[in-house]
C-alpha cells in the first residue's frame, strides 16, 4: 500500500486532475468522498478501465483513457487494466447500425497480447493489475447468465440510443447483444470497483453496472466518462474544436507504435487551438502548469511553437523512452535546418497567357489542397505560405517565378510543401 503516493495531494487537487477534461461525472460528490476516505485511511480506490481487444493496434485517441488511469495510478489507487476476452466474443453494440461479426478466442487472445505490449507505454507495468473477464464470466455459468438476463427488461434495453434506432428502423438486434451491457456491468460487481472509466459513448454501458452493484449491496461505483479525441485536421470554430474523431481510416491519427520521428511530426502539425485541447486531455503536466503556460503565450513571453515542441516531444518519449524523444527532436530539428528548395517536388504549371493567377487557383495543381474551395478554407484558417510568409488574402495573385508553397505546418513524415514554378 502507498500510502505516501495517496497523500502527496489533497482530495481536492486529486479530483481536480482526475476529472479534467470529462464530459459526464456520476456522481461528482460520491467521487469526493471516495478520494477523502482514501486519503483518511491510505486505502486506495480501485479503479477500472475496460478495453475489448477487437482490434490489434491502439492510437492516440484509444490513449486518452489511459491517460486518466494514469493520472490516478500517479496518486497511488490501484488500477485495474480489464481486457474483455469474454466480451469481445459477443461485441460491443455501442454506436453499431449492425450487428458486429464474432470474434474466435484465438483471434481476440492475439489482440489482447497486442495490447498489453502498447498500454504500458503510459501505464506502469509495476502498478497496474491485469485481468480477464472470461475468469468470473466462463463461471457464471448457463443457470448464471439467466439470472443476470432477468436483472434488465427489454424495454430498458431499448432505451440506448443505437438500439433505439435500430429497432426504429427495423435493423436487426441479435439477442446476445442485449447480455454486452450486463455482461460489462457484471464486471464491476465481480472487481468491486470504486470508480469506472469509459468514452462517452460507454455510459449506458457504465450505467448498468453502478446498477447491479446497488442490486448486490456493493457500493456503487462512480463513473466518469471522457470525450471522443478530435484527429489531427480538427480546428477551432465559433470557440469550439471541431472536426472527425482520430481514425485511422480518415489518416488523421497518431498511432502509439508509429516511429518517434512520425508522433513528434503530425503533432507539430496541428493548429495552436488543437494544441492546448491535446494538452489538456494527453499531457502529464498539471492544469496549474498549462494554465501558467498559456498566460505567458498570450503575454508574449512564450512561443505556442516551443509549447506545441515540449508537447511532440513528451508523446514521443510517453511511446518510445528518452531516446525515442531525444531522435524525434533531432530529426525535427535537421529538417527546419536543411534548405529545403532542392529536395522539393517541382510542380509546373503555365499561366496560359495571363500576367497573374489567384492563388487559391493555383494551389489545387501543387495537389497540396484537393480544391479552390478547401484552398480558401487553408488560406483563411492561415494555414498557406508562400516563400514562408503566410497568405490569407483571398485576392492574392503571383506571376511568373518559383515559390515555396506550403500547406499546413511543416511535417517530418509526409510533405506539405512544394516547388511552384508560373510559366
């Protein structure tokens, strides 16, 4: 027992770190009083984070939850890492329009191995219980499960949203999908857990075993939910980051087994606004020491470049150790040193006459932009250069010549930047 680690923050400061950046606490005042009970009697809670390994690779995005598992393994309360052996054979329902395919055991026994290797990368291997469901829920039992499906109603069931929608528009619900949740809830119950942490999309899910903790005479676990991580092309809008969810089927991802040199550069290339959201839900530094960063950006006596450069480089060494970040950095560092204009695509393209041509025109052939359209939307999001000076008027125009065009921020793995060359 660490009692020390439990006691080196009050249960304020504890609660201050663990719920930032969560869009659903139940409940706030339960949580509080779990935190000074552990901290009264150097007990430290259990907290529980489930992970079905339907899938072989984990991204920046699948890390926000172990960051906050993280944040309260720092202050000493047990962490449970849950892999859903048992779970994974059915499939999570959550925000499906279909029925999920099965997975065989052999199958989601390869993904759970995956996944062990990739999450102490921000767990600590030395402080984090490993368990499987399939221990508690291969011995329920045939007799076991009917009594866990006589816990919940079809009508309660019905009340998710996917299912709702679902049986609305006449889609198929296999019944087994209906045992996910009471399976998932069964876990807490079997864990005694005093906290459970999830996505937002989870708290049906989360929901129900608070639920049958309470049936059991358990005390019922807190559930905090975290949000959906935005991808590298998200941007601010009316105060707002928005933008798709990290994917890697939308190539807008960060994946925790990627090469330093590769975090460190998509990183580098997300918006100043995107940075500080990232900073908030990823970073290890504490509140009081990104609120006194922001304060000297917007003072002028910090650059967001050396935050956003402190930022690559921690991800980096989160992933891969010290050495891992200290190459990141170098790599970074040797590009912005190199001149850049001989190693760059040239892209020629005639003014057919004409003296000059809009930019915003002209920059679909550098195939930089995919439009005129999205090369507006660059250019008024600030995100064009031209020899290095950024453009934001609509209206700009060039001649005849060679131009450096840019389009983003400059990236160490995938170019951005060109050789323009008017004709």
């Amino acid at each position: 027992m660490n009692t020390d680690a439990l006691r080196k923050a009050t249960p304020e400061e504890q609660f201050e770190e663990v719920t930032r950046g969560t869009v659903d606490i139940q409940v706030p005042e339960e949580l509080k009083k779990k935190l000074q009970r552990s901290y009264d009697t150097g007990k430290p809670l259990v907290i529980k984070a489930g992970f079905d390994p339907s899938r072989p690779d984990l991204h920046l995005g699948h890390s926000l939850l172990l960051t906050r598992m993280r944040r309260f393994q720092d202050f000493g309360h047990t962490v449970v890492f849950l892999i859903g052996d048992f779970t994974a054979l059915i499939g999570d329902p959550t925000g499906r329009n279909a029925t999920r395919p099965a997975l065989t055991r052999d199958e989601v026994k390869a993904n759970a191995e995956t996944y062990k290797q990739q999450v102490f990368k921000v767990l600590d291997a030395d402080k984090t219980l490993v368990r499987f469901n399939s221990t508690w829920l291969d011995a329920l039992g045939t007799e076991g499960m009917i009594r866990l499906a006589a816990r919940y109603s079809v009508q309660r069931m019905l009340e998710r949203d996917d299912f709702k929608k679902r049986f609305r528009e006449n889609v198929s619900i296999s019944l087994h999908e209906f045992m996910y949740p009471l399976l998932q809830g069964y876990d807490s119950v079997a864990l005694k857990s005093d906290v459970e942490l999830g996505a937002t999309d989870q708290l049906f899910n989360l929901l129900v075993g608070r639920q049958l903790m309470k049936e059991e005479g358990l005390e019922p676990q807190v559930i905090m939910t975290g949000p959906i991580l935005e991808g590298l092309n998200a941007k601010l809008v009316d105060g707002k980051i928005v933008g798709d969810k990290m994917s890697k089927s939308l190539d807008n991802y960060v994946g925790i087994d990627e090469p330093p040199e590769t975090i460190f550069g998509k990183l580098m290339s997300i918006t100043d606004d995107l940075m500080w959201r990232y900073l908030e839900l990823l970073s290890a530094k504490t509140l009081k020491e990104l609120a006194e960063m922001r304060a000297k950006v917007q003072g002028g006596e910090l650059h967001p470049m050396t935050v956003k450069k402190d930022f690559a480089r921690e991800m980096a060494v989160r992933f891969h150790g010290e050495d891992g970040g200290r190459k990141a950095v170098e790599a970074w560092d040797n590009l912005k040193k190199e001149a850049p204009q001989a190693s760059l695509e040239l892209v020629e393209v005639s003014l057919a006459g004409a003296e000059k041509q809009l930019l915003f025109k002209l920059l679909p052939e550098t195939k930089l932009v995919a439009s005129a359209t999205k090369a507006r939307e660059a250019m008024a999001q600030g995100s064009v250069r031209v020899n290095g000076e950024k453009v934001t008027d609509l209206k700009a125009e060039y001649g005849a010549g060679e131009y450096t065009v840019q389009v983003g921020k400059a990236r160490t793995d995938k170019p951005n930047s060109v050789r323009l060359k008017l004709t």
